[in-house]
C-alpha cells in the first residue's frame, strides 16, 4: 500500500505479472516484468535480440508509432499540470526514418560498448542491464551507425586474440570502446579506453591500424580510476584523425568520440530546422545563444546571416566552436564567441537590446535566475527554448 510500480517491458494499460525487486524509499517500487497476461495492441516483438536482458533500449517491445504518441501525451500531460486548460498546443513527435518493419535502425552516429568476459572467459563487448553494473554481452547493436559497430567488434577481435585483459577491481587494461563516424559514414575514430599505456596494448591497436575495419582515427584514452565517468582525462592518437567532420547539419562541425556532440546527426538536423524556422526568415537579427556549446544552432544562424553571440561555460566547447566557425568560413562580424557561465554573462547582456534569444540548458534544467532576467528584462523579440529533459523545463 502507497507504493507505486515500475515495471520495465511492460506497456501501459497492459496486464502482467511482475516480480518486486526493489522497494524503494521514494514509495516507487522497481519490478520484474514475468509474464503479459493481457497485452497492448501496440506490443511488438522487439527487433534486437538482445532487448530483453540489454539497458541500452527500453522501449523496444512497443510499437514506434505508439512510441511516439506515448512522448506526446507525456509532454501534453506536463504542460497540462503547468499551465492548466490555457496549455500550449501539443505538435505530433516527429520520428525517425523506418524500415519496413515500421523500426528506426543504426541512427546513432556515437556507439560506445563497455567491454567484458563471457562464462567462458572469451572478451566482449555490450552494453549495462538496466539499472545494474552488470555488463550484457552483445553481438549487434541495432540503434548504432553499422561503420561504427563494424569498427568497434573488429577492435574487440583484435583484443581478444591480443588476450589483453578486461579492467577489474584486480587489475586489468580494457574499459571501453567508443566510436564516431559522420552521418554518411566515410569518416570515423574509434578510442579505446584503458587503466594504462601498456604494452600489451601495441600489437591489437596495430593490427587495427591495418585491418579492412582501420577507422581514419585511432585514440587511446587512459582511464585508472573506479569512477562513473566514461573517460579519463588523458587521450593519446595512436593513428590518423582525432576528430571526425560532420557536414550534414549545414557548417561543419568537428567531432571527438571523447567529446560531447548529437549522436542522432538525423534529429540534429531537424531540431536546427525548427530553430531558424522559429527564429524566422528575416535576416540580420541581433541573437543571443545561451548554453551554446560547440555551435549547434549559433553557427547555422551566423551562416544564415544574423548576428550572434553564443554564451557557453566550457572552454573546450568554446574552442571547438570558434574551430568549426572558421571551417565554416563564418565572419568574426556574425559570431561573438563569450566563453563564460551563463549566469555570471546574462546581467551584461540584458542592458542590450536583442531580436531573439536560443536556450538549450543541460538536463537539470535553468537556473530560476537566468530564467528570470532572460525573460523579464532582456525580454528578447522572440525566444526559443530547447530542452531535453520537460520535466525540468516545466520548472
């Protein structure tokens, strides 16, 4: 009584029988999906063989067309709790390209693989379970760019016949694999994340360098603390590229697999479209880019003639973004690079006048602060707000 459950594979409105294995302290208890008693008319079999037992999916079992109305009703229902009947209107989720089966396939341009033993004591590579540190060996991976999960089995092959060793709590080399490739494929780097610049590491990242699978870039990224964090802090170029160059967003933009940029080049490119649509046609504005990183939307506005200044606390980013506007061949007049916190530029800003303003903050939402000078006095002409996470845009 006053627990409610969440159950993985199962669907709305569907009856099942679960097993409870988790009681949480928040009153939410986590269960095991045993068996669909009553299935939803939208439950499908998963196209991944892999989808029962892999954390990579969760979504799978249902229908993508239902999918996508699950996201919008989830949205709709978020502003309703906000704004009440006087909501904002809901627009249809806009999908990914299907085959013929109705799924969307090899859409993510970053595949990343955590690598692992078998019973047998063979090397893997997979992906977590889902809510546990447990590594579930895969041998396809159906979301990722086929370059990439091509590039990333032919690193473990090497590895494995090398017999390097999987990173444990008692030694090891192997973490991770990551790859990048470009939309079109014709570019990728590939980084192999260890605890150390071992030896054993030469001939498998050799034999790489010369296999029919050779990425045009090749890292090795060191990594020797037991932490949450992907990478470690060091990366050295075994061979080629370090970066990959992306063209089909408009500018070019360059691409690390140790760096954060979209992983769906697909959707990038149609959330930027909705940006300069919503910013409109005429051209000239005077722009303000908050959160701005590596220059998603400030660079294909610059190139669409406005006047903008992108605002972005990484210094990193703001190096690769002032990288990718001179690959762009964009004027130093259309784009003003502020590499600062939001928080300590928007004071500064607002005593400016402004046509539009973009805001794209990160998961844990805006600042109220921010919010609240952004939209009481710089009180720009137009605002777009992206968000990748409505429950703290809600906020």
């Amino acid at each position: 009584p006053g627990h409610g459950h969440v159950v993985h594979l199962a669907d709305p409105g569907e009856k099942v029988r679960v097993r409870i294995v988790d009681r949480g302290d928040d009153g939410v208890s986590k269960a095991a999906l045993v068996s669909v008693l009553e299935a939803s008319p939208h439950r499908v079999a998963p196209a991944c063989p892999h989808a029962a037992e892999c954390g990579g999916c969760a979504f799978q079992h249902v229908a993508y067309e239902e999918q996508l109305r699950q996201k919008t009703r989830l949205l709709d229902g978020l502003l309703e709790d906000t704004f009440g009947p006087g909501k904002p209107v809901v627009s249809p989720m806009i999908g990914m390209p299907v085959d013929p089966d109705g799924v969307p396939r090899h859409f993510r341009q970053k595949a990343a693989f955590t690598f692992t033993e078998d019973q047998k004591g063979r090397l893997q590579i997979g992906h977590f379970a889902r809510g546990t540190n447990t590594v579930v060996p895969v041998t396809e991976c159906l979301v990722h760019s086929d370059r990439a999960n091509g590039v990333a089995f032919a690193i473990k092959d090497a590895m494995a016949q090398g017999r390097v060793p999987v990173a444990t709590e008692r030694g090891g080399l192997l973490r991770h694999v990551v790859v990048r490739v470009t939309e079109d494929e014709k570019e990728a780097v590939a980084v192999v994340v260890a605890t150390e610049e071992h030896r054993a590491l030469d001939a498998p990242l050799r034999q790489i360098v010369s296999s029919r699978q050779k990425p045009e870039g090749l890292l090795l990224n060191l990594h020797d603390q037991a932490s949450p964090y992907l990478f470690g802090p060091h990366t050295l170029r075994i061979d080629g590229l370090g970066h990959v160059k992306e063209t089909a967003l408009g500018p070019s933009f360059l691409s690390s697999p140790t760096g954060f940029f979209q992983t769906n080049i697909h959707g990038a490119a149609h959330l930027v479209r909705l940006v300069k649509a919503a910013i409109g046609a005429e051209t000239s504005l005077k722009v303000l880019d908050l959160y701005s990183g590596s220059g998603l939307f400030a660079l294909p506005l610059a190139l669409a003639k406005h006047r903008v200044t992108a605002v972005e606390e990484s210094r990193k980013a703001s190096r690769e973004a002032a990288k990718n506007a001179q690959l762009s061949g964009i004027p130093e007049s259309r784009l003003r690079l502020t590499p600062s916190k939001v928080e300590d530029a928007i004071e500064h800003l607002a005593r400016q006048e402004w046509d539009a303003a973009v805001i794209d903050p990160p998961r844990s939402g805006c600042p109220e602060q921010v919010m609240r000078t952004l939209t009481r006095k710089l009180a720009p002409g137009k605002l777009v707000i992206v968000s990748c996470n409505p429950e703290t845009l809600m906020d």
